[in-house]
C-alpha cells in the first residue's frame, strides 16, 4: 500500500499498522481486541437519582357502607295518645290564703293582686250588706236627681244671664259676665256630680250581685272579695267627699274673699308724673253682679252647708263602719289595715293634685298680674325719666 493510503487509513492503534490489509480476518481479530476508551469521572454523564414524588397521588377509598341514621325519641313520631282516667282534683285551699283579683277602683294605681282575708259567710252579713248597698244605692238616686237639678237650673240661669230678657237680668250694655262665669262653674260641678253618681249606682249594683251569686254557690272566697269591696268602696267614698268638699270651700272662699276685699276696698285713685290709678270696684262689681253683697253672703252660706254636710256625713259613715266589725271574724285587723293602705294610697293623690291645682289656677295667675303690673310701672318710670 503507499503512503497515500496509509495516511488516510491510519488507525490510532499501532498494530494497525503492521497489519495486513489483504487479510481482513486478521483485522477482524486484531479490531474487535481493541480496547475501549475510557472517561475521566468528571466528564460522566451524572447518575439520574431515584425519582420518589413528593406527592403521591391519592389512594381512592374503599367503599363503605352509609350507616342508616338513627331517630332521636325527641324526633320520633308521635304516639296516639292513650285515654287516662282523670285524678281527682286535690282539695281546695282556704280563702284565706288564696289570691284573687277584687274589683278595680278608680283613681286606684295600687296591685289588685293581694290575700283577701275572709268573711264569715252568714245570713246576718248578706242581710247587713245588702242593706248598706241599698241605702248606698238610695244616696246614689239622690245624687242624681241633685246634680241633674243644678245642672238644669245652671242652664236656665245662663240663659236668663245671657240673653237678658226678664227682670231679673234688665237689658244694659255688655253681659253679666259675672254671672256667667258664676253659672259656667255650677254647670261643670251639677255634670261631674250626675256623672259619678251614675258610675257609683253600676258599682254597687255589681258588687250586691257578686255577694248573692256567692252566697247561693256558698263561695266564701267571691264572697269576702264582695265585702271587702264594699268596705273600701265606704272608706274611698268617705275620703272621696272630703277632698271634693276641701276644692269647692278653697276656690269658693278665694273668689269671695277677692270679691269682697275688693268691694270693700272702695274706689282705688292715685295719680302722679309716673302712674295714674282710678279703679272704681263697687261701681265694677255691682255692674257685673248686681248685688255685690248679696253674691257674697250666698256664697259663704254655699260653704257653711257643705262644710256641715261633710260633719253630717262623717259621723254617720263612722257608726256604719262600726257595725261592721261583728261580721269580720279572725282576719279584722288585716280587713282594716287593707282598707286604712287604701285610704292612705288615696289621700296621697288628692293632695298632689290639690297642690298642683292650687299652684296653677291661683298663685301663678296672681304671680303674673303682679309681675305685669310692676313692669308696666317701671316701664313708665323709664319713660317719664327721659
């Protein structure tokens, strides 16, 4: 072979070269004991690691069965009812120590919830309070026709006032506003006293059918609430007048005493560079009364009367409620002291509004005349000075 050959054939392994191209089966030989090459360590292909997943994919459950939900006893259904024979009712307590509702009064803000002490349920009690509610009825009749009667004669008299047609009123220039003020009261007081007497009739009367349905049912519960409201009905009513009696003597007695002071007091004159005064009342008063003097002495006889009749009445309402006692049996003293709390808790109201009344319709009005007065005079006084 030449060295043309030879260089393009030649082989990194030595013995290539010594061999013989013409004997390929020595080539053959000689090519496969050829050793390998070999690689440096830090130029082999790195090992690829062991791929473990950090998350390994879900293992699916077994199927298990639901377990049938069970029913609570509070959600199972409902049995049918069974029938029980009904017991018999445990035996009554004593009215003395059971609690009721005794009819509501008026005016009345108390608890009607309270232990009614109980009455000796006889035939000489009913028959005492039967009477007492029929003489009460009989005083209620009265009061009727009364407030009725002064509540015409008021309307009368405010038209004779008004309309000046008989000689008791002649004609003049103006009204009779004295008069008609006078007459406007009565009308209010006959109305209000024709009112309460019919709501006191109803009262009595529910009260007398209470005690007998009691009585026949031999109820001795019912039957002491009917007596006990009695009573207390007696002791409000007493307490009731007095203070109706105390209004009527306090507004009569100031209207009078002004009327009379004033009528006394003669002709008011005072003259100066500030302030000219020149009241001439007896002139005033007998143009708006007539007579004065004669409206005067009425009125303080109006009061007389109903002073005296409150004594009367007084006096006569104690002995009743003495008579009572005999029919309390072994709870009077908490019978009383019930009915002497009732009297307090309303003795209470009626003076809060007398105050509150009296405050109002007298003092503050006399409060802003005297006020008016001394700034119309210091006004004067200002203007008479400049």
């Amino acid at each position: 072979m030449n060295d043309r050959n030879q260089r393009r054939f030649k082989s990194p392994d030595n013995n290539y070269q010594q061999t013989n191209y013409q004997n390929p089966q020595q080539y053959n030989q000689n090519y496969q004991q050829t050793p390998q090459p070999t690689f440096n360590p830090q130029y082999q292909q790195p090992v690829q690691p062991n791929y473990q997943p950090q998350y390994q994919q879900p293992i699916a459950p077994q199927y298990q069965p639901v377990p049938q939900p069970t029913f609570q006893p509070q959600y199972q259904q409902p049995q049918q009812p069974t029938f029980v024979q009904p017991q018999q009712m445990p035996p009554q307590a004593p009215a003395a120590t059971q609690q009721v509702f005794p009819p509501q009064n008026l005016f009345n803000n108390q608890p009607q919830t309270q232990n009614v002490p109980s009455i000796n349920m006889t035939n000489e009690s009913l028959d005492r309070l039967q009477k007492t509610i029929k003489f009460e009825k009989t005083l209620t009749t009265i009061g009727l026709i009364i407030g009725l009667l002064i509540f015409l004669a008021g309307s009368i008299f405010f038209a004779l006032a008004y309309t000046q047609t008989t000689s008791l009123f002649p004609k003049k220039e103006g009204h009779y506003n004295g008069y008609l003020i006078l007459t406007g009261f009565v009308l209010f007081v006959g109305f209000a006293i024709l009112l309460q007497n019919i709501f006191e009739r109803k009262r009595w009367n529910s009260i007398l059918r209470s005690a007998k349905r009691a009585k026949e049912t031999s109820d001795v519960l019912n039957y002491s609430v009917a007596f006990n409201s009695m009573l207390k009905r007696l002791a409000l009513k007493e307490v009731n007048i007095m203070w109706i009696v105390i209004f009527l003597v306090t507004y009569l007695g100031v209207f009078a005493g002004i009327v009379w002071g004033l009528y006394s007091s003669g002709q008011w004159f005072y003259e100066s560079e500030v302030l000219k005064i020149n009241f001439d009342w007896p002139k005033w008063l007998d143009n708006a009364f007539t007579s004065t003097r004669l409206l005067c002495w009425i009125i303080f006889g109006i009061i007389c009367g109903l002073i005296g009749l409150f004594i009367i009445m007084k006096i006569f309402d104690k002995k009743r409620s003495q008579g009572f006692e005999m029919f309390l049996g072994a709870d009077a003293t908490a019978i009383l002291a019930n009915v002497s709390a009732e009297k307090r808790h309303r003795n209470k109201i009626w003076l809060w509004t007398y105050i509150i009344a009296v405050i109002l319709t007298i003092l503050l009005p006399l409060a802003i005349l005297f006020f008016i007065g001394w700034r119309s005079i210091k006004r004067k006084k200002v203007v008479a000075s400049k």
